[in-house]
C-alpha cells in the first residue's frame, strides 16, 4: 500500500457536496421547530427609552417578545482574550439584548419568536423603540480625541499594550545612518462566509444544545456554560453540522447563541435562527481595522537596526471574544517578519468604536505585523537609494535557530531561497518586455516582490482519539475543526500511513462537545500542527498498546513483535491489527502537550496594470513560493493558500468596510458596495511549494490556512506602487480602488 503522507488524494468530503448530500445548517428542521427574528439599532449610538412589544406579541404566530428585561439574570458575553496593559484593560460588560444603550448599528435590542420565519419577520417589524440618537465615532484614531463621543464610561480606550526594548529601540534610532517612517493603514474587512450564522437552541430538560454554524464549539460551549448560564459544562453540548466556511468569525460566541438556547428553554421547543447577508455585514464579527506609524532604523550599507511600530486599533463597540489578541499577542510573534532585528518595540492602543466588534480573521494580527514591515523596506529602498529585493536578502534570516527580538523562535526556514525561486518562477527578468507591452497600450505595469512569515500554533495543546468499531471501521477524532480544511480527508492520511489501514476504513468526527469533550478548535492554523501531531502520538499508543494482544495471540514474547504495514509479527506468525482491536479493546484517547509555534514562510511576486485615466487597476500574474515543511496533501495545502491570497488580493484591491462618520451607518453593507473578488479579478495564481520539515512536531507541518492572506496585501501594493511610481506617486493605503488610484495620480499630477 503506497504511503498517503504527501498524496494530492482527492477531499473524501466532496462526495456529499457535489452530490447535494451534505447537511448544512438549512438542511436540519427540528420537530416543532420554532423561528426567532431579532430587532436591531437603526443607529450607531444612541439611548434606548420605551419598547412597546405589545402589537408584535399580539401578531399572528407570534410565541413571544423579548427585551433586556427577561434575560437580565444572565451574563454577559466574556471576553476570553486578556492582554497585558499599562492600566488594566476594560471590558465593559455585553448582555445579549442591549441595556439602555445601543452602540453600533445592528446592535441586537429584542428578540422575537413566532411559530413560522416570517411570522417572526413581519411582528418584529411592529416593535416600536424610542431612541435618542447620540454622537458617535467610526474612526479609532478619532476616538482617541479629547472631544471624541464617550462610547463607554470611562473613555474609549480598553487597552495599551507595550512589547519590547523600548531603550534600546530608542538608542538604535539615535546611532542610525537612516531613519524611515510610514503611516499604513489596515482596512476594516467584513468577512463574508459563504454561508452567514445561523444556529438552533434546544433546551433538553436537563440542558442546551446548540446546534451551530460555528467553529471552536469547545471554547463557545465553556463561555455559555461559564460566563452565561453559570452552570456545568456537561450541561451544555455545541455541536456543528457542516459549515460553509468561517474564517475566523465562527470562532466566537454570538448574542443569538446565547438568545437561541434561552428561548429554546423558556418556550419549551427548539428556536432557530440565520442571518440575512445584511445582518452578516452589521451584526458579525469583523477583521482587521487599525492604523500603524511604523519607523525602520538602518545603517549605512542598510543592515536593519531597529522598529518600532505604534497602532491604534479599533475593536468596535464591545470586546469581542478573540478581540484583542488581533492588535496585540498575535501580531507581537510575527512583528519584523523574516528579517534579522536586533530591537523591535510595539506600542498598541485598544480603541471603542460604534462599529460592529473586531475578531480574529484569517490570519489575525500576523497579515498586520507583516505589512507594516515589507511596506517600511520598500519605502527606505526608495527614500535611501538602495535595491529593495537587495536589501530584503541583506537583513533575511540566515542562520537558524534564530529568536527574534520579541522572543519568537524561528526554528528553520529557507527564506532567501524563496526569493531567488519566486524570481524564477514568476520570470522576474522578463517583465521589462511585459512593461513596454503594457505601456504601448497606454497602461502602466508595475512588480512587486514582497516576502511574510507566519506565527503558526494557534492555542497550545490539543486532542485526538482513535476509536475501532464493530462494522470494521475506524473512528478519529479531534478536537480542530474543518469549515472547509479538508480534515476528514487529511486526518485519515495520517492515520492511514501510521496504522496501515486502507484509506476507506476511516471516518471523521469532529465539532461535537459531547463526542469531544476539550479541543481548541482550529484558529491559528494550526490543525496538523496541533491536531495531527495527537494523532500521530495516538496512533503510536494504539501500536503500543497492541503489541501485548498481539503476543498472545501470535503466542510469543512482546519484545519479538513488531508492527508493520497494518500487522503485527512474530517469526513467521503475524496478525493484522483489525484482529487484534476486535479481541481487546485498542481504543486510546490522548491529550497531547504542544507549545511549539511553527514559521511558515515564503516570497510572492504581483504584476499589475493600471489604466491611469480611470485609475483601474488589473492584477495581471500573481506567483508565489511557500515554504509549508512536510505536505501532508499538496492540492488541499494549493487550495488553502489561493483561498488565502484571493482573501489578501481582496483586501488590497476592492474590499472596505465603511462606516459613514456623521451618522454611523455602514455605506459598504451590501455586496453591491462591498466588493470581494470575484473570479474575473484574478488571474491564475501560481503556488510553488518548498518545504523544510520543522522538528517542531512529529510530522514535520507547519501551518498553511492563513499564509495567503498574510502574503499578498504587502505583495500587491507594492505593485501597484511600482506602476504609478513614473507619475510620483510614493504611498497609498489599501484598498487600492481606482478612485483612490485616480486621486493619487491627479494627486501627483498637481505637485
């Protein structure tokens, strides 16, 4: 049987979605199922005064009407995020149902429920609230204002996060021949799963069930059963059918969870919910939002000396679970990217606004820390005069083990090497004819080469369990979860290859409380890291545990059996191992300790186009050379980063989510104005993948769900930099759409 590890075998999961068997939140109807509409802010701040529910409650089908007032007795959503702060960070409190107060626009403030969707739909609009509109702030750095609106008491800011040298930084940049500074803005995204929230709370008698378009429903099961309804965690299950992506957004516990299962419990029969695509862009989670002044100091041959970088970050209206950890944990392991920094020092503000909460999303703090430093280099190449692809091989990581600056551990990598690929690869040589083709159209052309560096681990520790079962098959389990991964084809690769079983015999259980009692899901990119390494430490003590069954029926010593390719052996004597685990019970479940951050890493190369009448910019050849270490499956590790760069691509070029700053309301909240890429926007993308097998975990994995997005906004920019450079043009934020394209060059034109 030919090994599985490092196989493009085809996803086992797609058989169910071609087919239309797969069961998606949509697909599942309870018995005497119940619906639940809820009433939201039409405004961005404001105080709520009287709620007259009595002509929705007296509606058609309507089973009841809810306010703040018959929830009060629970708690609020937790912030499970805490990060250090010069003054103790302040998470004010976030009931379900707004108090006296909404803050954002699609702030929830009553639920209804009613025996039918539209019934629930049709009474919710007979809710009447009083509302006193009050001023608001959509800007983080405005809501640092002296006069800025008070979202909550005691000011706007939650946390001041500080991480590094300070002295030394300060030292560096006063013996440094040159001194850099760039203002880089990273633009609030709505994330857009291809299937919006939704949920069904069932109360069971003795506790809830969740049943969730969700992921990590470990860590939302411990918040409801912790923080919400104070009460034991076996009394609360979380469960997910499948999901239709997620992204980071589905990892965090919602207001409508919380309102599901305490409906489900009061009314006595299971309460549903799904979101509209508009409430998805007002009332979901959403990612990035903060404006970075970074400073690169260098010598005179341009060795880089020190950074610093000072964020402001906006977190929305209230914290959010995972809120935090975006502008602070997570960008701290990946800050000064690739490149050899004797001293960095990060300064990060915290900052309320009224504007939907921030999450972790694809990628969460690391497409940040690595965009402010590849835009500094190409910003010190042009203001020093040096080569900005010299310069980045000149300060690259080249000795390994090498710990960085604010502690993270770059075990190995082939960071240099992935420049000279990705010029080969992208035919970096020849893109002076491609520019005299485009200029000759009256286009301008411009290259970018930028490189990233991922922090991959996500939480530390996770757990998997191999169960046999009585038809033959074999069961994993694992507490990651995939929302379009691959794992249920991935995860039996592994364990194929350990256990010597056939493909087929396996099956995947994931994303179930009760089947998984602790897991930490999959944020992070860290599910083979994490997750295939307690598979692969299972797997082994399966094989373990077999040897004594195995000697007894092959009736020798167990220091004379060995175990290969699905059987043991003794002699001439052997068994296979579905024999062995039917006589006694091989079953083994295991909790395995991991702290170890893998370096994803690589180059990417972007060509653009930019018609400068219109200001329209066309990503013409995008190229990419990764560094994954051992590839458990090439095509599904391919796909995750496509999925990652068409996210990145996005970003830089069409995708913003805008709040008008006068009134608060989102301008941007429909797929008619907010643009993700669609699939004439990108060309074919062209993922090369390398690899140097960390020793960091069994496997030799290192994350690759998130790299794309990490690596392509940097990428991009500088292309579309390059081409608009003839004209004087030097900075622009992203996105780079054609009328901020346009106005840069009118820009440059007037000067």
């Amino acid at each position: 049987m030919p090994p599985f590890i490092g196989q493009s075998t085809r996803r086992l999961e797609d058989a169910r979605f071609l087919t239309g068997t797969g069961v998606f939140l949509d697909d599942v109807t309870d018995p005497d199922q119940a619906w639940a509409h809820v009433v939201r802010s039409p405004h961005a701040h404001a105080t709520i005064g009287r709620i007259d529910i009595s002509a929705a409650a007296a509606a058609p089908g309507v089973l009841g009407v809810y306010t703040y007032d018959h929830i009060k007795d629970l708690g609020p959503l937790p912030c499970a995020t805490q990060v250090a702060s010069v003054a103790p960070m302040i998470v004010p409190p976030r009931p379900a149902l707004a108090r006296d107060r909404v803050r954002h626009v699609g702030d929830p403030v009553v639920l209804v429920v009613a025996e039918t969707k539209a019934a629930a739909r049709d009474a919710a609009e007979l809710v009447a609230v009083d509302y006193t509109a009050l001023p608001c702030v959509v800007d983080p750095v405005a809501a640092l204002a002296p006069d800025a609106p008070a979202i909550w008491d005691g000011g706007n800011e939650s946390y001041r996060f500080q991480r590094g040298d300070q002295a030394a930084v300060r030292t560096a940049f006063a013996a440094a021949r040159h001194v850099v500074e760039l203002r880089v803005v990273n633009n609030r995204l709505v994330v857009a799963p291809m299937e919006t929230r939704g949920a069904i709370g069932r109360w069971t008698g003795t506790g809830y069930d969740l049943l969730v378009s969700a992921a990590s429903v470990n860590a939302i099961r411990d918040q409801l059963a912790d923080a919400i309804f104070r009460c034991p965690r076996r009394q609360v299950r979380v469960h997910a059918p499948d999901v239709g992506g997620g992204f980071g957004i589905k990892n965090c516990l919602y207001p409508e969870w919380v309102l599901l299962l305490w409906a489900a419990r009061r009314l006595g029969r299971p309460v549903k919910w799904t979101a509209e695509r508009a409430e998805d862009f007002t009332a979901t989670a959403q990612g990035r939002d903060n404006v970075s002044l970074g400073r690169l100091a260098l010598d005179k041959d341009g060795t880089f000396l020190a950074l610093e970088v000072v964020t402001t970050a906006g977190l929305g209206a209230y914290m959010s679970a995972g809120g935090p950890g975006s502008s602070t944990n997570a960008p701290a392991a990946a800050m000064g990217g690739g490149y050899a920094i004797p001293d960095i020092f990060m300064d990060v503000r915290g900052v309320f606004t009224n504007c939907a909460p921030i999450d972790a999303y694809r990628g969460a703090g690391k497409p940040e820390a690595n965009y402010v430093i590849e835009r500094l280099i190409d910003h010190a190449a042009i203001q020093c005069g040096f080569d900005p692809i010299a310069l980045r091989r000149r300060n690259l990581i080249a000795r390994f083990p090498y710990r960085k600056a604010l502690g993270t551990l770059v075990d190995c990598g082939r960071f240099a090497a992935n420049i000279d690929d990705v010029m080969l690869a992208a035919d970096h040589a020849g893109f002076p004819a491609r520019k005299a083709a485009s200029q000759a159209k009256g286009r301008l052309r411009g290259i970018g080469l930028a490189c990233f560096l991922e922090t991959a681990r996500g939480a530390p520790n996770e757990g998997a369990e191999i169960r046999f079962e009585g038809d033959g098959r074999v069961a994993i389990l694992v507490g990651t979860q995939s929302n379009g991964q691959g794992h249920e084809t991935t995860y039996p690769q592994i364990a194929a290859d350990l256990l010597g079983l056939p493909l087929e015999v396996f099956h995947y259980i994931q994303a179930d409380t009760t089947e998984i009692p602790q897991g930490n899901g999959h944020g992070g990119a860290r599910s083979m890291h994490q997750g295939g390494t307690a598979l692969f430490n299972v797997a082994r003590e399966v094989i373990a545990k077999g040897v004594q069954v195995a000697a007894r029926l092959l009736q020798a010593r167990p220091d004379e059996v060995s175990f290969a390719a699905g059987r043991y052996s003794a002699g001439e004597r052997s068994v296979d191992l579905l024999t062995v685990a039917r006589d006694t019970s091989l079953d083994t479940y295991l909790w395995n300790l991991l702290d170890f951050i893998t370096i994803p890493n690589g180059c990417h190369i972007a060509e653009v186009e930019v018609d400068p009448e219109t200001g329209a910019v066309t990503l013409e050849r995008y190229t990419a050379v990764d560094d994954y270490g051992t590839l458990i499956n090439p095509m599904l590790t391919i796909g995750q980063v496509r999925g990652g760069l068409a996210q990145g691509i996005g970003q830089a070029l069409t995708e913003d989510t805008v709040y008008d700053p006068g009134s608060g309301q989102m301008t941007s909240g429909s797929f008619m104005d907010y643009h993700i890429p669609r699939a004439t926007d990108l060309p074919d993308l062209d993922v090369t993948l390398t690899g140097v097998p960390t020793a960091g975990n069994p496997l030799g994995v290192k994350g690759a769900g998130q790299a794309g997005a990490i690596g392509a906004p940097q990428t991009v920019i500088s292309a579309v930099l390059d081409a608009l450079a003839p004209l004087g043009v030097r900075h622009i934020d992203m996105p780079a759409t054609p009328h901020r394209v346009w106005q840069a060059i009118r820009a440059a034109r007037a000067l």
